[in-house]
C-alpha cells in the first residue's frame, strides 16, 4: 500500500486565485525535497491547468469553481485539477495544432491551446478525463528515474 497524504481546496474560477494555487503548490513542493527548478515546473504546470478553467470552463454562466487537490507521496506529487464547466474534445484540440513547422511564420501560429502542451512538457505524466467538466491530472517525480516510459504523453479519457 502506498501511502500518502491528500491536500484539497477549492477556488473561484477567476484569475485573480490562479496566484493561490501557485503559492500552495510551491509550498508542498519545497516540503516535499523538490529543487528550484521542479517546484518552478510545478508552478507553471498549475498555473496553466488553473487558467485553462478560468478561460473556459465556465465561459457561459461567469461562475464556477476549481478544486485542486495534491497526492503527496514518497517519491512523487500528484495534483488534480478539476472543474465542472463545458468539456472539449481533446483529439480536435491535437488535430488542430499539431506540431509547429518552422516554415510557419511565428505571427500565423494560433493563440491559446498551448497551456496542454506547456504542462505535458513540464511534468512527468499528464492524464485528462473531460468526461463531466474537465480533470487534469499530472504527476511529478522527486527523482527522474522514478518516471515511467510512457509518463511524457498527454492520454486522455472521454466517454
């Protein structure tokens, strides 16, 4: 049994929150051993999951709410994001960037959409569930051996 202790909360979907969650999850990581480096990741990796919800989420009604709650183990963090505004298909977001070309003059790339790509470069495993809402999950080892070969690859789950 992997034991492990669970840190919840839960903020308005509005901008000004998003420095919250930045602030918390800087805090366990440090407590947990991360080095600058990692807990600066972690902070982006957050940062753009909670953004993501305050963007789009709850676009049509204004108000909503995000829980994050932060699996802190021996050897990793895991942290979920988690809100229950309007979902997206996850493989028409892949099919309508795909990968950049250098041809393409930087001023033609597409605004937004980044911030999936952003966190599966960051962390070691990322998983997205946007089956009711959407729910990031993404996970970040103390020590890079500990990641496992499929961990750098966005896997979704939709019904």
């Amino acid at each position: 049994m992997n034991a492990f202790d669970l840190i919840e909360m839960k903020i308005p979907a509005k901008a000004e929150y998003v420095s919250v969650a930045r602030l918390s999850i800087a805090g366990i990581a440090n407590r947990m051993g991360f080095d600058y480096e990692a807990i600066e990741d972690l902070k982006v990796a957050i940062s753009e999951a909670v953004t993501n919800t305050v963007q789009h989420a709850y676009a049509s009604d204004g108000y909503g709410e995000v829980t994050i709650e932060c699996g802190v183990y021996a050897d990793r963090l895991e942290m979920i994001v988690t809100d229950r505004g309007d979902s997206f298909n996850m493989e028409e977001i892949k099919r309508s960037f795909g990968p950049y070309k250098r041809t393409k003059p930087v001023e033609n790339l597409h605004e937004g959409g980044f911030g999936l790509y952003i966190i599966d470069a960051l962390m070691d495993h990322v998983e997205i569930n946007n089956t009711y809402g959407v729910t990031v999950l993404m996970t970040k080892y103390l020590r890079k051996t500990e990641v496992d070969l499929n961990g750098d690859q966005i896997s979704s789950k939709q019904s």
